[in-house]
C-alpha cells in the first residue's frame, strides 16, 4: 500500500462553479519518490444566477434593477406603472435615451416604488425586434447592471405580447452576457448578479420554458469552458475526464484508449495523434431516451492544431486550440439532453487527439486506412480534422443510426466564404438539412448550405490510395465535406463547419471574446426538430 504524500491542498471555489476543486500540488508516493498524477475534481461552469418566475408587479419588486425594455421612442408603454415612473421615464426619454438596440440608461427609481433603480434597456426600431435582438438586449442589460455592481435584478415581461416575443430570449441572452473566463486571473471580477427575476404569472409553460433555457445556456456556457482552456491543460485526456464527469444514470460514457482504436480499426484517426505525447482519446457517450434507432453525432476535437508536418504558419496559432470546439459542442449537447431528458436516442463520438508534428508524426504521402477499409493518401497533415472524423462516422455507422451529425472546425475556407456569421452546412438528406436550417434561423446560430456536387469527387482522386485527404486550394470548403461524405454513404447526414464561428473576435453581448460554444443551441433546436 503506497503511502502519498500531499505538499499542499487548496480547496478552492471557483467563481461560477458550484464544484469544490482541490488541487493537490506536488503529491508524491513515499515509497518510490515518484510525482503522483496531478489529480484535479473536473469542474463545469454552471450559472449562479439563481434565475426564477415572481408574479409580483413592477413597482412591488424588491430589487437592485428594474430592467425596462423599450423599442425607439416608446417608453410611454410603461406609463401604466404608475404617475412617478412615468414622470421618470418622460425625463430620461427626452434626452438621454432613445431606445436605440443596445442603448442602456439607468436611473433611480422614484420613491414610491420598490425597485432600487430603473435600467432602460433599448431594443431599436419596433417592427425590426426579434429574438436575437432580444437576445443581444439581455446580454447587454445583465452585463451592464453587473458591471454597475448590481446584484438582485427584475426584468419585466410587459413588453413582450407586444412584440410576439417571449421573454426567455432576453434570459438566455442575459445568462450569455454574463459568462466570463477568469481561471487563470489573478484578480477575479468580483461583481457578480446573484439573481434574476422574471416577473409575471408562472404557468407550466413559462416554467418549462425557463428550465429549458437554464439547461441550453449552461450547455453553451460548459462547452465555452472547454474551448477557452488552453491547451496543455485542456489536453485529450482532460477532455475525456470531464466527458466521464457527465456521467448519470441515464447517460453512459466511455473512451477508447489507442489501443482500442487500433483494435477498431481507426488507422486515420491514430495518424493524427502520432505526432503528440499526449495519448489520443475516442470518447463515446450514450444517452437513451427512447428506443428508436439513435441519432449520432460526431464533434472534432483536436485540442491544438498545429498542422503536423505541414506545420501551421505561427501567426493566430494560438487560437488553434479552439479546434476542439466541435467536440466540446457535443459534450454540451450530450449533457442537455440527459439534463432535460429529450426524448431521443443520441450517440456522442468525440474523437480527442493532439497534431503536433513530432518525430512519430505522420508524413505528407503516407497511406493510412480507416475504420471502414477506405485507405487516404495524406497530403497535408493539416487536413487532420477529415481523418478524424471520416473513422468517427465509420464508428458511427456500427450503431444503424437513423442519423449523422457531424460539426467541426474543419477548414479556413469557411471563414474565407461566410465570415463569421455562419456555420458552412452540406449533407445527403433533405429533412435534415432543411431541420437545421431552420433551427439556425432560430437559435440565429445561422447556417448556409454548400452543394456536394459529384465532381468534386475528381479533386480527390489519389494515385496510390482510394481517396486522398486534401483537394487542392479551389472549393476547399466543399472538398473537405465531400472527403466526408464518402464514408456517410447512404446514412442521412449533415456536417457542419464552425469554423468561422466557434470563436468571437468582435464580441456581441451575448458573445463575449473568446469561445462561443456554437453548436450547442443549433444542435439542441434542431434535434427537438427530429423527435
Ligand atoms: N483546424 C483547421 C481549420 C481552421 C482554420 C479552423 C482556421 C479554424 C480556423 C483545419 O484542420 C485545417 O488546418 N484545415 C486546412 C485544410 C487544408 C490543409 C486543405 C485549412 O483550412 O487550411
Ligand atoms: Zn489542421
Ligand atoms: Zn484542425
């Protein structure tokens, strides 16, 4: 029995997540001076904004911030609470605020009332508000209010009819807004909102409906967390870790070491992770709730990209850490559905693997076969991302799934096609692909669909193998996907790039800088779609 001994425990909380963390520096086994594996309780954000439905009135409120939504040039809306409010609002809307989107201006409330303070919250024109322009006012508000050192705050539902919105958009987008990444700062922001209140009549509707946005945003706010850490300590066998902290009654994890790929046949997939110390992880996770033929999908996850030998230019390398963004989306999603209990059944395949092009690291022209037979001529080791998810949809095909789903930060052409504002989508099937357009257009996690043409089966004829891994610079968007298709075959399926949009740049309130967990939300809609 070895005996350890710990240097140093320092239980900590982490703002924003509700798990004790004990980092347990510097163990050590006594009996053979050996460091212990570092040991860390894998950690999840998950919202600390209590958030809950009061039917109270507005000015019976007992808070820091009452938020009033207002299209342009409207706040007389809010004459009905009352001769003092209204007197406060006539003044502040004369010359301070508009309405104008994402216009904030925050007043005191006037002594008759309950609420501390008013917050003014602009939606913009009134026949242009949407759910995304609600989404980025919620954002705005909490973020703002928060900043303000705000900690208890009202919003209320009076506008929403008028508008043929639902409040819980703005909820959503609050919850969006307040996400910070602030693990490896030394100084934390120390204001925080501890509560958001909903005011109005909680029926089962608005009840489920708000359970529901708490669960997709603490999805979206998980899969963040993943993709924001960095790489040495977000590394496969991490990611695999907080895969097995999902873990529940009704969802299975489980991971493939190499070994096991290699038994399984996934020589594309071990390709890519050659060139790393990092061992690769190909992680299954199992969710059944019904019995029907599952749904599976498939997240990339190379936890940095560093293009292998055909090495990456260092300019931006440091985002390609982000490259896992796919996988962390499915984490999140897998989690969702167990949480809720979405009636579907849903496979998860994350294949986790580093491209580093160290001694081992696989070669341009190597020849390697997949899990189904198909043998790829690597061209260009940074065309990773197709070999580990074609041996992920040859797994797939193991489970007779009824459908496909792939997502990952598969190419720069996306971004050189659509920016960042969409989502680059191509498939077989016309039901799903139609399924998750419309659930872009909802979620306004927006996608676009590329045609697969059977001539850009010609781009990726190879000399000496069945097919090879790049097609050269012209419609590299679509060659990745069409590459990928060739191991769909006939099972219905849809590949989504998020490329250009698994990472903000220019922040949005809802989208601060850095991960955006994209995916989660589309995915979520779209698959309540397919029940
Ligand atoms: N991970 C990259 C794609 C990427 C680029 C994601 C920029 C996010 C931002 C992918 O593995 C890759 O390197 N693709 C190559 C393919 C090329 C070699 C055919 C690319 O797009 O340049
Ligand atoms: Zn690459
Ligand atoms: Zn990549």
């Amino acid at each position: 029995m070895p005996n350890y001994l710990f240097l140093s425990i320092r239980p900590e909380k982490k703002p924003g997540c509700d798990a004790l963390i004990f980092h347990c520096h510097s163990s050590m086994d006594i009996s053979t001076g050996n460091e212990l594996e570092y040991e860390e309780q894998v950690c999840y954000w998950k919202s600390r904004v209590n958030i809950h439905i009061e039917n109270v009135m507005e000015i019976d409120c007992v808070c820091d911030a009452l938020v009033l939504p207002v299209t342009e040039g409207d706040a007389k809306l809010y004459d009905s609470l009352g001769p003092s409010v209204a007197k406060a609002l006539r003044k502040a809307s004369s010359k301070e605020f508009g309405g104008k989107r994402n216009e904030v201006l925050l007043i005191p409330a006037p002594e008759d009332i309950r609420p501390e303070r008013i917050l003014l919250a602009g939606l913009g024109e009134k026949r242009k508000v949407s759910a995304e322009v609600m989404r980025q006012a919620g954002g705005k508000a909490a973020a703002y209010l928060r900043d303000m050192g705000m900690k208890k705050i009202a919003v209320s539902t009076f506008v929403f009819p008028h508008l043929d919105l639902l409040p819980m958009d703005f909820v959503e987008g609050s919850v969006l807004g307040l996400y910070t990444y602030d693990r490896y700062k030394g100084e934390r922001k120390k204001k925080k909102v501890s509560s958001i209140i909903i005011l109005g009549r909680p029926t089962d509707e608005v009840e489920a409906d708000l359970a529901w946005t708490k669960t997709m945003t603490s999805a979206v706010c998980f899969a963040r967390d993943l993709v924001n850490t960095p790489s040495n300590d977000m590394t496969p066998s991490q990611l695999a870790k907080e895969a097995l902290s999902l873990k529940r009654k009704n969802l299975s994890v489980k991971v493939l070491e190499r070994k096991d790929a290699l038994r399984t046949g996934m020589g594309a997939y071990l390709s890519v992770a050659r060139g790393s110390g990092e061992p690769p992880k190909f992680i299954v996770l199992e969710y059944e709730g019904s019995s029907e033929a599952p749904v599976v999908l498939i997240g990339k996850a190379i936890t940095f990209d560093s293009g292998g030998i055909s090495l990456k230019p260092s300019e931006g390398l440091e985002k390609m850490k982000y490259d896992m963004a796919g996988g962390a989306a499915i984490l999140g999603v897998m989690k969702a559905a167990s949480e809720s209990k979405l009636p579907l059944h849903l496979i998860g395949i994350v294949p986790a693997a580093e491209n580093l092009p160290g001694g081992s690291a696989s070669k341009p022209g190597d020849v390697v076969r997949t899990a189904c037979g198909t043998s790829v001529e690597i061209i260009n080791t940074d065309a990773e991302g197709r070999l580990v998810v074609a041996d992920s949809i040859c797994y797939a095909r193991r489970f007779k799934p009824r459908a496909v789903i792939d997502i990952a930060t598969l190419t720069g052409a996306c971004s050189v096609a659509l920016g960042n504002e969409a989502i680059a989508m191509m498939g077989n099937d016309r039901e799903l692909l139609d399924a998750f357009r419309r659930a872009g257009e909802s979620t306004y996690e927006r996608v676009w669909e590329m045609p697969l043409y059977e001539e850009y089966g010609e781009y990726l004829k190879s000399d000496i193998a069945d097919i090879r891994n790049v097609g050269g610079r012209s419609g590299s968007l679509v060659t990745a996907a069409f590459f990928l298709s060739q191991f769909a075959g006939e099972v219905p399926w849809v590949h989504l790039d998020i490329a250009g949009t698994a990472w903000v740049e220019k922040e949005k309130p809802h989208m601060p800088k850095g991960a955006s967990g994209v995916g989660v939300r589309l995915l979520l809609t779209g698959l309540k779609e397919l029940r």
